[in-house]
C-alpha cells in the first residue's frame, strides 16, 4: 500500500526568487573584482578582472543607491604573507615543532610505515616516554589533549586570536580489518537477505560487500565506526554529549562534530539512502516521460494530471492532484523535486518507508522481503539518539556539524539531517550538514537544500568540502560496477566548490537565513570567498559566512582570518593518546599529499622562525 500524509501544500512566490537571484548572478558577472589569481571561467562563471556591464553599478547587484560607498569602506582585506600576525598565538617551539612534523611527513617511507615504527618506539622507549614524545611531537601538533579539561588552554588561547573551535573527541576502536570486514557484512545486511539471497530487489551499491567493508581503506581525513550493538551505540551518543557539553563550557559560539554511522545499525543507513536515491530517479523518469529531461533538478516540473494518471496504474491509492494543490486556485498544476521527495514522510513503522517504484513492471514493491521488528526498532533508536542530541545541542548553545560520510549511507545522512534542520532552525542556525563538492551531484543536494529552506522559512547551514573518500569511492564503483560518482579530475572539484559556495553566498545576501562553514585549505577558494563578500556585501561581523581548517594546519590562514574579524574555526581532536593513534595515523598520510603538494606553509614557518631570530625575539611567549 503506498500512503499520502495529508498536509498543507508547499507554495512561495517562485517567479520573484527566481527573477532576484537571475539579476544578482548577473550583476555579480559584471563586477571589478580583485582576485589575486588569473582569470578563470568556469560552469558558465567566470572571475574577472574588469567590469563587463557598464549598464550596471555596485556590487553584488543588490546595492540599492547611496550604499555603494558605504559597502566600499567595509570591504576587509587579509594578508596570507604576514607572518607576525599569522603566528602570533605560537611560541618558538611550537613553530619548530610544526617544521619538524611538516618534514617528517613528507617522507613516503615513514608514513607508509607510521604504524609500525610507532608501534616499535612504544616498545623501546615505553608507555609513559613514549607518551610524553608524542605530545611533544605529532599529538601535541594535531590533537588538543586527552579530555574536556585538558583541551580548555588551548581552545581559550585560540579564541582569544579569533580562532573558535570544533570539538571531535577522535577516539577509534583499533582492530584488524578481518574484525572490520566482519563487525560490517553482519550489520549491514538483513535477515531478509541472508534468507533470500538475491531476491530482494537491492542495488549492488546499496549492498555489503566484504573486499570494501573495511571503510578505512584509501581514506586519510575522517574517523570511521564501525557497528558492534545498541548498547555502543549509546555510548557514542553519551560521548557526543559530553563533547557537546564541553563545547558549551569552553565557548560561546562553539561546534560539536557527530557521525551518524557511530549512532546506529549502518544496515538503514544503506536501505533508506536506496529508497531516497529511487524515488529521486522515479521523479527523473517521469519527467522524462513528460519531456522535462535535460533540465537541471530544481527546473524539471511533473504536470499533475498525467502524474494521477501514472501512479494510479502503479496500484498508489490516494488523490495525488488534490494533495499536491490544496486550493486548486493557487496551484500551477505541476510539482518539482522537492514536493516529490516530500510524499516519503516518518511513518508509524519505518519498514513502510522502504518501498521502491519498479518501473518495468509497473508497480510499487517492497525493498525487502522481510523486515523484522527488532530491525524496525533499531531504526527508530537511530533517529531517537540523532534526536537526543539535537536537543542538547540547542540546549547548551552549540552548533552541531554533522560530518559526511560514503555515498552509499549519504542521502539517508543528508536526510536525517535536514529534517533535523527542520525543526531546530528555525530561530536559527543549530544543525549544519556538511556536502561533499567532489560529487558530480554535490551542486544539485546544496540548490535543492537551499530552496526547502527558503519554502519552509527555516535556517540553511551547511559546511562545504571538497571530500575525504575519493579513492575508496572510485575504486568501489569501479570493481562492484556502478557509475564513479566522483568528479573526473581535481580541477572539476575546484568549479563544483566554487559553484557551490557562490549559490549560497547569493542566497545569504538575498535573505540572510543562509548559513556556510568554508571548510578548506586552499588558500585560493579562501579567497575567492572574500572576494564574494566584498562583492556583496556581506561582513564577517553578520556570522553567516565562517571559515574552518584542521588543527596544526594552515595556521597561515586561520588566524589571520580571525584576527580580521572573520569567524573562522579549527577542527579540534582530542582523546587519550593511545586511543587516537588512527586519527594520528591519517594525519601523517594526509599531511604527505599536502606538505609535498604546497611548500608554502613551511617557507612562512621559516620565515617567522628568522623574522624572530633577527628581532631577538626568539623566546616569544604569546599573551592572551
């Protein structure tokens, strides 16, 4: 049985948004910008260096008359190359030791090996030594301290240079991949499919698969769990408490960092994103069908008539024409994505979610063929756990980044999300989702996001970057045969990012309910971002545009940054030091590709390390 959920219909003025954001973007095009890079053109944008449109004055396209100059004054510029600013919060030993870790990292050998070499210098030289070298060394430069009290030196230091914080306590579970690949094939695959091995109809990349269900593998930047029971589950979820908690004791304005794979059985994580990404391609069809294929996502229309029409020989029951109109007098008599993707509702039993279109023969089915009660209710503990923290977020005045995770649990994560965005964003920001722009369809999740947000009225926030599963997710489609959904080339990610970023920077200066954390490194997409804001308008004091890198990195950017007044966040780790030996472990493969591919960041540290020789002042001691 296919259910409607009876509800008001969605409706906005969508001819005046659209008409407003077609002349922003195109006053935006004729802008004198001062970009320090060349020019470059990309997805129908392009960065320019000279005004193009004489006809049109002010920046941004939103400048009323007699604002022009006030914005001109506001307009902030940072300089990435003044050292004494950047590395005013560090002391002499801690630039040395940032030289030290950069270089050590560069070397292919010690971080192909970095596990085994410390597992031996744990042996020569003992726990406690050991210990004590580490936080000397890569602990002390990429992990705040072993606990909530440990970490408060360090994040009140930063915060007094501008520099806010992410809490993510790193802790791992240490085991073998033979533990992986089991702990992963026995909580994401049904009792309906060990029955009936292959006659439910799933899609081979919604399934397990054991050469792939060790998800460390190929990946350096994200923490990764893997699901033992219910009883751990909640004791993540009591973990993110205490780290939402510590971030409201340490700060005002503070985040809390959650995945969601680390709250519940990845089985519905699998099950719920193929049900969303079918319904999604169901849509696609029907408009196809009604020749509206070609069209980007948010411009493909259903006509409701021949919909009813479709979906009653589907065997749906339920008037779809009235539901979808309310008043017949304010309706266009036709739906988009978002009306679509809102038939799939929470019902009393999840298991009735989990039904699929099958198109060749012209009927809805079940994605199972049997789903238990005790799975029914680990689902629901799932979202009861993502609710609980929702609260204690909102309750203890913290942000909560939920981080992205593998395109096969994506769309169920970027759903659960949103809905929690639904209904704790409303007064504001609380809920952040994070889009991945090294996704071919990263530009269409952000459009349509952005747009539900706009209809609903509730808070848009997000955190975009660029990705941390390219080779793992690359490799996977490659071997079990489905379509690479990662852009082709780095250069591709690069326009994705920047196509991203630039739709929610205009939707920010349309109506300033839209929030976005830049999580990058490149100095260049930084930036980019700045020069958007002069462009239109925005200033760093409205905090709607934030900033965020990794701690021990690219504090070339992060403070200077923070110290212009922009909001700008580190990402900060914290656990016992035997426990992050993973998250220490990334650090070193992902710092070998950065420090190799940007030199920059070195040349600064020498810099500064000379500057403060010449000046005699070597034994600085930052003060705060």
């Amino acid at each position: 049985m296919f259910y409607v959920k009876t509800v008001p219909a969605l409706k906005r003025a969508r001819a005046d948004i659209h008409f407003k954001r077609l002349v922003l973007n195109r006053a935006v095009r004729c802008t004198v910008t001062s970009s320090s890079t060349a020019q470059t053109e990309h997805d129908g944008v392009r960065s320019r260096g000279g005004s193009e449109c004489p006809g049109l004055s002010g920046r941004g396209g939103r400048r009323r008359e007699g604002t022009a100059a006030a914005a001109a004054a506001n307009e902030i510029s940072v300089d990435f190359e003044q050292t004494r600013e950047a590395y005013k919060s560090k002391d002499s030993l801690e630039l040395l030791r940032s030289l030290v870790v950069f270089k050590l990292c560069s070397y292919d050998f010690l971080v192909d090996k970095n596990k085994e070499v410390m597992d031996l210098a744990k042996k020569i030289l003992g726990q406690k030594t050991f210990d004590q070298f580490m936080k000397m060394t890569f602990y002390g430069q990429f992990v705040a301290g072993e606990d909530h009290n440990d970490i408060k030196p360090l994040i009140q230091k930063n915060h007094s240079y501008g520099v806010g914080s992410v809490l993510d306590y790193s802790v791992e579970e240490d085991i073998s991949q033979e533990e992986a690949e089991r702990k992963e094939m026995d909580s994401c695959v049904s009792a309906a499919e060990k029955e009936n091995i292959g006659k439910d109809h799933r899609e081979r990349k919604y399934q397990a698969h054991k050469q792939f269900s060790d998800r460390r593998g190929g990946v350096t930047g994200a923490r990764t769990y893997f699901y033992a029971d219910e009883a751990k589950c909640d004791q993540h979820m009591e973990t993110f408490i205490k780290c939402i908690k510590a971030s409201g004791g340490s700060s005002m304005d503070g985040f809390s960092a959650i995945k969601m794979t680390a709250l519940g059985r990845p089985q519905f994580l699998l099950q719920f994103s193929e049900v969303l990404v079918k319904w999604r391609r169901f849509f696609t069809f029907l408009a196809s069908q009604q020749g509206k294929d070609g069209l980007e996502a948010l411009e493909q229309r259903l006509e409701l008539t021949q919909l009813q029409e479709f979906m009653t020989k589907l065997g749906a029951n339920g008037d779809f024409y009235g539901w979808f109109t309310g008043r017949k007098e304010d309706s266009t008599g036709c739906i988009d994505m978002l009306d679509w993707n809102s038939l799939i509702d929470d019902r009393t039993k999840i298991s009735d979610l989990l039904v699929v279109p099958n198109v060749e023969l012209g009927k809805l089915e079940p994605l199972l063929g049997k789903f238990t009660v005790e799975e029914d209710q680990q689902m629901k503990r799932m979202l009861q756990r993502v609710d609980i923290l929702a609260k204690h977020a909102l309750e203890s005045g913290v942000r909560l980044m939920v981080d992205a995770e593998q395109t096969y649990f994506q769309p169920a994560i970027s759903r659960l999300t949103l809905e929690m965005q639904r209904t704790y964003n409303g007064e504001k920001p609380v809920i952040f989702n994070t889009y991945q722009c090294y996704l071919k369809e990263a530009y269409d999740n952000v459009t349509m996001d952005v747009e539900l947000s706009r209809r609903e009225g509730w808070h848009f926030a997000a955190k975009l970057v660029r990705g941390a599963y390219m080779y793992q997710e690359r490799e996977r489609a490659k071997e079990i045969g489905y379509e690479d959904p990662i852009n082709p080339d780095y250069e591709s990610t690069n326009r994705m990012y920047h196509r991203c970023l630039d739709y929610v920077l205009d939707e920010i200066a349309l109506n300033r309910k839209a929030n976005i954390m830049v999580a990058s490194h490149n100095e260049d997409t930084v930036k980019h971002t700045l020069t958007r804001m002069n462009e239109l308008g925005l200033i760093p004091t409205e905090n709607k545009v934030y900033f965020g890198q990794l701690l021990g990195m690219c504090d070339q950017i992060s403070f200077p940054l923070g110290q212009a007044g922009f909001p700008v966040y580190k990402y900060v780790p914290y656990g016992p030091v035997n426990e992050v030996m993973p998250y220490l472990s990334r650090r070193a493969q992902e710092n070998r590709g950065f420090m190799k591919g940007a030199q920059n960041e070195r040349e600064l540290l020498w810099k500064e390390l000379k500057r403060r020789l010449a000046s005699g002042e070597l034994l600085y001691k930052p003060v705060y």
